[in-house]
C-alpha cells in the first residue's frame, strides 16, 4: 500500500471533496471593512473556488482583482462573471454585472481565504527567507526531518519533493490557491512537516499570508531584484514581513549571525516577540568553532549547549554549512534532538544545482553546475571552491534580460577578482539583445572573454581544464530552459556540462 491510500485501499485525495463555503465563512473576522458588506446577501453565497486570473474562473467561483505591474485585476472582473463569478473582491467599489465588494488587501485576502478554502496544512510549517540559500535550508531541513523519521515535503524554487512527490517548479513562492491547494493535498497525503521557501516577491505579494507556522528564518541578503524593490532596505523590510507579520508572536526564530544584515534581523525578531535563535560562529543556539575544507566534504566543529559534535558534511562551500546551520536551527526548534539533527547532516545530499558536482575530467578536473545569479552567490561560490582548487578557477555566467541591470557590472567584476579564467556568456536574454547585456557585464571585467552562445561557452571552458582545475557554469542551476524573446527553449547547464566532458574524453 502506498502513502495516497488509507486501510481500505482508498484513495485520500479522491476522498477529500472541496465543499462550497459561504463567502462570509472565508472571509472570517480578519477584514472589518467587510462586514457590514456581507450582512446582506452577498455574505451568503456560496463559492466554489477562487482565482485572480479571470482566465481560470469557474462558475460559482470569487474573482478576487489584485493589481499587477502591468494591469489591474479590477479591469477583468467583467470577463471573470462572464466565465462564471458570483462576486468579486478588489481594491474599490466599481460597476459590474456582479456584486463587487472592496477590501484593503486584495491580495491579502485572496490568502486568507484560500487557506480557510482548503483547510488543511501540513502540522508543522517551516519558512525560510533571505537572499541566498533558501532552496538549501528548505532541503536541507526536510532531509534532516526525513532521518528523524517524519513524513517530510518540501516547496521552493525547485519544485516539491515529499514522500510520493518530486515535482519541478518554476516559482520560489506558489501563488496563494496554488500554495494553500498544495499544502491540503500534502495534509492528505500524510506529510505532517513541510518547509517552504519565503521569496521577497511572496512576502510582499502576501503568498504566505494564512499559512501557520512553527519556526521561520534567515539566512542572508544581498544585492538581488532592485527591479522590484526599490532600494536594499525596501528589499529587507519585504524579508523581515515573515517576522514582523507572519511567524506567532513567541515562535523560534532561527537567523544565521556571520551576516551583514543579521543584526538587522534579529532586532526585527526581537522586536516582534519571537524566540530568537542564531547560529554561525557568532551564533548561540548552534555556534560554529571550526571548518576543514576538503575536496567533496567539509568537518565542522559544532557547539551546541555543552555538547560538542563534529560532523562531516559532505557538500563543498562554506555557504553549505552556513545552510546546514540554519537548517539543523530550524529542525532543533521543531522538536528534533541535536544529535540526531547532527547526524542528518552527514548524510545531506545538496539541492539540485546547488554547486553540484556534475563530472571530471580523465585528469581530476572538477565541473559544478550552481545557481548563482546574483552578486553576492557569485562571490560565495568562487570563494567556496577555491580552498580545494589547486590549479586554476574556470567559470562561465551571464546576466539575465529585463532583470536588475546594475549588477552586471559588479558581477563582471566579482567574476575576474576571484575567477583565473572567466567566460561571459548568455542567460535568459529575454526582450534585450544578449550582446547588450555582455556588455554591460564585461565592461568591469577586462579579464573575460565572450562567448554568447551558452552551449558553445560550455564546451569551451570544459575543453581548456587540466589536472587541478575547477570548472563553475553559474546562473541556471536547475532550470532546464533558455528563454529568448519571449520562447523558452530547452536548456541544462547539467547536460551540456556531461556532452562536453563526454566529448573530451572520447
């Protein structure tokens, strides 16, 4: 019998049928200036389902209009009713051929009322944010709750792994009916812990919004969307809304204490009444006392109270103990005993394209395949592989089109400061022209050479590695398409690493 079936063989997901609710019941008592809207009859009708695409409305569904960067939702509630809504739910008042009632927050209570729709959630919720190393420590903490024995799942960037899933995704953060939906469906299926990533973008957008959680943290910020957010603090306050708003007052909030930002984020916690817990070498729930960096492994000395554990952890990068941290803090604060949450780490397997290892050359020449596409992951990665590099740092990237153009120089030049060889590349060019974004790129990296061709960069840096060398194709990660224009074709950095060693060898 597997996971999706109970004692009589029946499927839980068939079982569980969504009901019609009253639209008074999903809204509850989070919106007064609902409530005198729904004394009268549009408090009782019944919806079948909500949406803010007025392309995907069913009939007997709740429209509810959020703006975008583009349009406003309010201007489709017209097409919503003709596909089926019976109310609509924005920002103000306005004609159309079904009630419209006006909330604050949309989007906030597009949220709310997707997890009152759905109901259920996995016991125990986890998020993480920061700039980097959200899709590890998701990972990470799932791995470490699955060695515990707990049915464990995990949502991010990479899609959703569980016991009976492993689903690709394309966003760090689902939208809400999309998330709450998810998140009953892994109740059914018997997962009892999930941790899931907490993007800037979701914060703000309040995705995460009705989700209840038991612990949350922080790893880390860095330069990263400065097409959204309009300046770095904007950025950290969109961060800090999972302490400020979302994590219970009194909660265990983890926050990795080595960072720039940390002592931002622990005030932000404090302030909010958590239960602040760091971890790092400056930290004091899980304090870090020493690192040996080895070729695939590294042996971390870790205080915790008055036990002393040293653990061999068999990823590459200081930015994975970091990670490790954060999560064995998140997994500790969840009820997992230290020496088992300690053993979980020695048997960590890192997050598709996380400085993956993907293959060597016949003569030891290592090529990793990392996701880092903005300044700060670039920089860590270089510095990770460079105390178990004897020879020299190769490393292909480039800079995403219509995406923060002010970090393509500062990535040129991170690249050539701690790079010994240096290729500039194509990634996801989208609406720019690609030779544009080079460019930009290399007009700090006088170092590099250009290749726009992605494939053929590839190729190229995988062709000139001798003995000692370490290769690292940076930007992708785990995606699997190059988007050009507005068509994504099929692309794996992870493919055309292994076709370029297989080439070299043969």
């Amino acid at each position: 019998m597997n996971n999706d079936t109970d004692s009589r063989g029946v499927n839980r997901l068939q079982q569980r049928k969504v009901r019609a609710m009253k639209l008074r019941d999903l809204a509850g008592d989070q919106f007064p200036e609902l409530e005198a809207q729904l004394e009268g009859s549009a408090g009782l009708l019944d919806i079948s389902g909500l949406s803010s695409d007025s392309r995907h409305v069913a009939p007997g569904n709740a429209f509810v209009a959020v703006a975008g960067t583009k349009a406003d939702g309010a201007g489709f509630i017209a097409d919503a009713a003709g596909r089926g809504a019976v109310v609509a739910i924005a920002s103000q008042v306005v004609e159309a051929p079904i009630p419209v009632l006006a909330v604050n927050e949309p989007r906030r209570f597009l949220s709310i009322a997707a997890s009152r729709f759905y109901g259920r959630q996995p016991e125990t919720m986890v998020a993480v944010t920061g700039t980097a190393g959200k899709t590890s420590v998701a990972s990470f903490t799932r791995q470490i709750w699955a060695h515990a024995g707990h049915a464990a799942a995990m949502i991010g960037t990479t899609g959703v792994v569980s016991p009976t899933r492993n689903e690709y995704g394309s966003l760090t953060t689902p939208d809400p009916v999309s998330l709450h939906k998810l998140l009953a469906e892994l109740a059914d299926e018997g997962v009892t812990h999930a941790s899931m990533e907490a993007s800037s973008h979701g914060l703000d957008q309040c995705r995460l919004d009705g989700v209840k959680l038991a612990a949350a943290a922080f790893t880390n910020l860095g330069r990263d969307h400065m097409d959204y957010h309009p300046t770095i603090e904007d950025y950290m306050a969109a961060k800090m809304r999972l302490f400020d708003v979302l994590l219970p007052k009194g909660s265990p909030a983890v926050i990795f204490a080595d960072d720039p930002w940390s002592a931002e984020a622990i005030k932000a916690a404090t302030d909010a009444g958590h239960d602040v817990r760091t971890v790092g070498r400056k930290g004091d729930y899980l304090t870090l006392k020493r690192v040996e960096h080895f070729r695939h492994k590294q042996t971390a000395e870790i205080h915790i109270g008055g036990e002393i554990f040293e653990v061999d952890i068999p990823l590459a990068g200081d930015f994975q103990v970091a990670n490790a941290l954060v999560a064995a803090g998140l997994a500790m604060s969840t009820g997992i005993e230290p020496k088992v949450a300690m053993a979980a780490l020695e048997k960590l397997i890192g997050a598709s394209g996380r400085l993956e290892l993907v293959g060597h050359t016949k003569d030891g020449a290592l090529a990793y395949v990392d996701y880092a596409h903005k300044p700060d992951a670039l920089e860590n990665v270089l510095s990770s592989v460079r105390p178990f590099t004897t020879g020299r740092v190769v490393v292909v990237f480039g800079c995403g089109g219509d995406r923060d153009r002010g970090k393509r120089p500062i990535m040129g030049e991170i690249a050539c400061r701690l790079a010994d060889v240096v290729i500039v590349t194509d990634d996801n060019p989208r609406s720019e022209e690609p030779a544009s974004i080079r460019t930009e790129i290399m007009a700090a990296a006088s170092c590099a050479s250009e290749i726009g061709d992605r494939a053929a960069a590839i190729r190229e840096a995988v062709g000139m590695l001798k003995s000692g060398d370490t290769l690292i194709v940076a930007g992708k990660g785990h995606e699997e398409g190059q988007t050009i224009g507005s068509v994504t074709l099929p692309f794996s950095d992870h493919a055309e690493v292994r076709k370029a060693l297989e080439e070299l060898k043969s």
